[in-house]
C-alpha cells in the first residue's frame, strides 16, 4: 500500500481558515505539544495523517 502525505488543510483533525493559512491541529493540541497551530500547506507528520493510496 502506498503512503500519502497530506498537507494540514486536508486532514479532518485540522480547524484552520483557508484564509487564514494557520489554524490548530487536534492531534497536536490533544497530546499536549506546545506548538499545535499548524500552516495549511505543511505536510501532516502526524500518523493519522497518512492514508493509503
């Protein structure tokens, strides 16, 4: 199975604004990191972030 990365802005664990660019990402938040507010266009590094293609 392949591996695709997704950007921020895909994932449904994400709660930016388009317009914005920033926004939180749950997962982040949930696990307590200090830094959870995430740019749209970064590349998900999270593991529920990654889908099979």
């Amino acid at each position: 199975m392949e591996v695709v990365e997704l950007k921020c802005k895909d994932c449904n664990k994400w709660y930016g604004a388009e317009d914005d660019e920033f926004g939180p990402c749950m997962i982040k938040h949930m696990r307590g990191d200090k830094k959870y507010v995430t740019h749209g266009m970064h590349d998900c590094d999270e593991e529920e972030g990654r889908v099979g293609g």
